[in-house]
C-alpha cells in the first residue's frame, strides 16, 4: 500500500468532484420534488420527498460535524481507500478522552495523547489534524516526525499505524516542514457545501422549469 501517485490523486479528485455532481443532482431532485409536492401535490410525492430531503440534509449535518476543527481526525472507513503518507509532529498533549481538554495526570484511565501533526501527502496540500490514541504510537513523544495512515477520498480520516513501513518511515525523517500557514482540517467551506448549493440552484430551476411548462 502506498501514497497516491500525483495521476493517482489526480484521478481521486475527478471521482470526487464527480460524486459532488451526482450529489447536488439528487439534492435538487428530492428538494424540487419535496417543494412541488408541498404546493401542488401529489400526495405520494411528498410522502417520498420529505424523508429523502431529511436523509440528504442530515448527512450534509454528519459530514460538516465531521470536519469541525475541535473534533479529533476521525476514522478510516471500513474498506475504504487508504494511503500512507508521512508528518511533522508539532505537538504531543495528554487530554481527557471525552472533552479533549488537557490534563496533568498521563496515566489516569480516561486520558489519551493528542497527537497534532501535519500531514503532507502526494498531491494534496500540507494540512493540519489532530489525531487521539490511549497509546504512544511510533513513539511520538520522542519524536518529531511519523508516518501517518488516510483515506485519499476524504483526507481528514487519519489513523496512526503502530507499525508503518520502514520505507515510510525512512521518508517521513527526511520530511522538511512545509513553509507558511497550514490550515488545520475543517478550515473554510466543509465538505459538501458547493454540492448543497448546487443541489439548492438545481432544485429552484427545477421548479421553475416545471411551473413554465405547466
């Protein structure tokens, strides 16, 4: 398993953009059908559109609660897409395992390290993640640089492996800090943003295309 070639990320990026087309596409067609149905009927179009518009929205809600920036990174997806790139690791923390809030005593039972790294992977730009694990994986608190496991769909599901190749490992020390800000994972619009508006506009011509023909 390796880092995505730069025609490899290329090609994940056009996936992406594509599944963002296909989103907004039945966004604007549940939010149309829900509308027209509301207003003009029928009865069955509604009794469809309604829970289809509440499952599209709420998995927009998921998706934007997923990339806030006070969670940690969250988990790869099972039998979802995995690569391996390497990290700088700019900081090391103990907190609490519910409010991530810092604490002093390393060893109590609900306390795990907070790794804050930033990862620099293969076609994509340097980004910043905050990844929570019970244990000391690669022994981070003695080092300044790990390898570092994500999903190339969805860059801000990082793990940590306990055990990376030694290749990567031997990449990840020869790393050089990337120059300038880094924006943590979650800063700007979140993911989804343009395929709900999307959807919103495509929903609206919609409606109006159907009130124009009748």
């Amino acid at each position: 398993m390796s880092t995505p070639t730069p025609p490899l990320a290329a090609t994940l990026r056009g996936r992406v953009r594509l599944l963002g087309v296909v989103c907004a596409l039945g966004t604007g067609l549940a939010l149309a059908a829900t509308v027209h149905a509301a207003l003009h009927g029928p009865r069955w179009l509604l009794i469809l559109g309604l829970p289809l518009t509440a499952l599209v929205l709420t998995a927009y809600g998921r998706i934007a609660e997923d990339m806030g920036t006070t969670a940690p990174a969250s988990a790869l997806r099972s039998g979802g897409p995995r690569a391996f790139a390497p990290a700088v690791v700019n900081q090391v923390r103990t907190v609490d395992r519910s409010s991530g809030r810092p604490v002093t005593d390393g060893r109590a039972v609900d306390s795990v390290f907070a790794f804050d790294l930033t990862v620099v992977a293969d076609g994509l730009p340097p980004y910043r993640v905050e990844v929570r694990h019970p244990l000391d994986l690669q022994g981070l608190l003695h080092r300044s640089r790990a390898v570092v496991e994500y999903d190339p769909g969805q860059p801000w599901r990082v793990v940590v492996p306990n055990s990376p190749p030694r290749a990567w490992l031997a990449r990840a020390e020869l790393l050089t800090p990337p120059e300038g800000e880094v924006k943590r994972r979650g800063h700007g619009a979140p993911v989804g943003l343009w395929s709900l508006v999307a959807g919103v506009v495509t929903a609206a011509v919609l409606l109006v295309l159907v009130a124009v023909v009748g």
